[in-house]
C-alpha cells in the first residue's frame, strides 16, 4: 500500500490487524507498515506497542524486524545514544535476510541502514542505501517501502557532493507513476535548487506545492521539514526576520513530535541566521544546545555549531578561543560529505583569520570555500564569498 493518505491509510491498517489474530502469517507485515504509516503521522504511543509485539514473536526473522523498527524509534527521541547500537542491529539483520533470501527483511535493514548513515551526515552511502531499499522493496512488492525509498532521497541528493545536473538526471529516474510521495519528492528537490541558483520566488513556491502534499496526505514530519525548508529559502533570500519566525515554528513542531535528531540541527540553521541578524547571545547559547541535544555521530551539527562559535569569539577578541573552534569545525565537517559544510567551515576558519590579522591565509580559506559554492551551483554563496575575498586585502 502506497501512503497516498497516510490517515485513511493507518485506519484501514488498523481494522486489518484487528481482524488478524496473534499467530497469524500476515499480521507481522501488517504491523510492519502500520510502524511505518504512523511514524510519517507523528503517532508514538501504538507503534510502541506494534514494536512490541513484533519483539516478542516466536519468528525469529519477525523479532528482527522488531529489533529495526525499535532502533529506529530510538534514534528519533534518544539520538545520542542509538546509532551505533542502530548500526549493528542493521549489519546483523542484513546478514540474516540475506541467508534467508528475505527481499522484505533487506528493504527494512536497508531503511535502518540509510538512517544512521544519514545520521552520520553521509550522503552517498545513504544513497546507496536507499537505492538497496528501493531494489529489494521492489522485489518484495512493497510499495510503501519503494515510496519511503524515494521520499528520502531528497536529503543526500540535494546536501551530498552530487553537481546539479546529477542531481536533475537522478530525479528523473523515480518512477513515472504521478505518485503523490514521488511529486512531493520532486518538488521539494526542485526547490533546493531554486534556491541555490537565486530564483527564491519559484522555490518558496515549489516548496509550498510540496508541502501541500504532506498536508495532504497527513505526513507530520513532512509538514515540519517543509517549513524547516522555507526558512532557508528565505535566509538565503536575505529575509532574515520571517526566517527567524519559520525556524521556531518548525522548531516546535519538531519538539511536539519529539524529533530530537531533526530538532538539533534545525537549532543550530536558527542560531546561524541570528547571527547574521545581530543576536550573537541566544546564537552562541542555541547553537550549543543543538550541538549537546543531538547524536555525536551527528557530525553536521558540530561543525556547524563550532564553526559558528569560532564567528562570535573572533568578533569579541577572543583569537585562541576562536581559532580552536574555526579548527575543530573544520575537522567535524571533513567527516561529511557535504560541500556546504565544508565550504562553510572554510569560511569560518577564514574570518577567525582575517580577525587576527592573518589575511593571506584567511584570502587562501576563502579560495577554498569559493570553488565549492562554484562547483556545486550555490550561486548565492559564492557571490557572498567573492565580496568577503575582495574586502580580505
């Protein structure tokens, strides 16, 4: 069942688990998509007790499953302390459903597998993970899994070393089924690249279509993460104030779902853009928050927090202090993928620089972050960094 309206959904799930009694062969795949369905629906407390019951099942094939979806349920609330045990419990079940030639088991450990990787902020194993999903759902005709699979892809495509016209080409290859998850996708997608290339209008727009689908279909987290996606349109757009009113809103819905993992790094995007407004005081103190509130495998974070950090205590005069912040960040950020972490950590280190006086090597960090803005279509940035390059004399 394709989640085209995750409520009706959840409800038609629910009365066919109501009719199938414990023991059944269908129940623990019927339990396994309604975990699904009421996860995108922000719903915690029956999951929890679907979870359990697929734990507690004489199958040891349908325990294993339990164990995925409970690793997942902890990496939302508890992150810092889930993802490795979430790692391990992944590569185990892969090795168990591949003996057992289990097309289904696969696309579920493959699920966990993306997420820590994810989480990891990694994104082309958690392309490839998710390109192993969508096979082995395919095979076991799973077609909420295969739509879960191109709902995620949006998040490594647009923040991983992919070029724009890769990035383009590979969205051409979802299927062509007009699926709602599949538009949704799309849309979100096309707007990031809207974004990157200055035409703010069409992405707040492709953005709102987008989260007119998850409103639509009830898709909570998805509702929140779209106006998590507005926000950084209209940062880049230089609308600081609403992006300062978006993020918090985005903020409290992420806490009401009790999305700790989302809520920590979407602390730490707020607490740049009250920087750049002129409010360094709460900017210091949410950028820590996120930074203590997340996974420690949740790198994006940490390189996003110190490097901001490094900001504030070169502009107070505090140089060692700043220096060591501008240097951790820019380790955390080589943990990743992303060139716009990279880039941005680049930048950082580049003012700390520039604050104590040390402009050819501050003008060689702003080189660096330059040719990344430039090579992955951030037009905005780059021209950004090419004004900070002329002023670094």
């Amino acid at each position: 069942m394709l989640r085209s309206d995750a409520h009706g959904a959840a409800n038609l799930l629910g009365r066919a688990l109501a009719l199938l009694p414990p023991g059944d062969s269908l129940r623990p795949s019927a339990a396994l998509e309604c975990i699904s369905i009421l996860e995108d629906l922000g719903e915690r407390e029956h999951r929890l007790q679907l979870i359990e019951e697929l734990e507690q099942a004489d199958d040891p094939a349908v325990r294993m499953r339990g164990r995925i979806v409970r690793s997942g349920f902890r990496i939302e609330a508890e992150p810092a302390e889930a993802v490795e045990e979430a790692e391990a419990v992944a590569a185990e079940a892969l090795t168990v459903f591949a003996a057992a030639d289990d097309d289904l088991g696969a696309a579920y450990a493959y699920d966990l597998a993306a997420l820590t990787s994810w989480l990891r902020s990694r994104a082309v194993p958690t392309v490839h993970a998710l390109e192993a999903l969508l096979l082995h759902a395919e095979r076991a005709g799973s077609r909420l899994l295969a739509g879960r699979a191109q709902m995620m892809l949006g998040g490594p495509l647009t923040h991983g070393p992919f070029e724009t016209e890769l990035i383009r080409a590979r969205l051409a290859q979802l299927p062509a089924d007009e699926s709602p998850l599949t538009k949704g996708n799309v849309l979100w997608v096309e707007a990031k690249l809207a974004s990157r290339e200055q035409r703010f209008t069409d992405a707040l727009d492709l953005m709102e279509q987008a989260s007119a689908i998850d409103r639509e279909l009830g898709l909570e987290l998805g509702i929140a993460l779209s106006t998590q996606g507005r926000a950084e349109i209209m940062r880049d757009q230089g609308r600081l104030d609403e992006a300062i009113r978006t993020y918090r809103q985005a903020i409290s819905r992420l806490e009401e779902l009790e999305q700790t993992s989302f809520r920590s790094t979407t602390l730490v995007s707020l607490a740049q853009v009250l920087y750049e407004r002129g409010q360094p005081e709460e900017a210091a103190r949410l950028a820590l928050e996120g930074e203590q509130t997340g996974a420690a495998e949740d790198v994006v974070n940490f390189a996003y927090g110190r490097a901001l950090r490094a900001l504030i205590a070169a502009d107070q005069d505090a140089h060692d202090t700043a220096d060591r912040l501008a240097r951790e960040a820019l380790d955390y950020a080589y943990q990743t993928d992303f060139p716009a972490v990279h880039a941005t950590a680049h930048e950082a280190l580049a003012h700390v620089l520039n604050a104590a006086g040390r402009l050819d090597e501050a003008r060689a960090e702003l080189e660096r972050a330059l040719q990344l803005w430039q090579r992955y279509g951030y037009s905005a940035r780059a021209e950004q960094t090419r004004a900070r390059l002329t002023n670094t004399r």
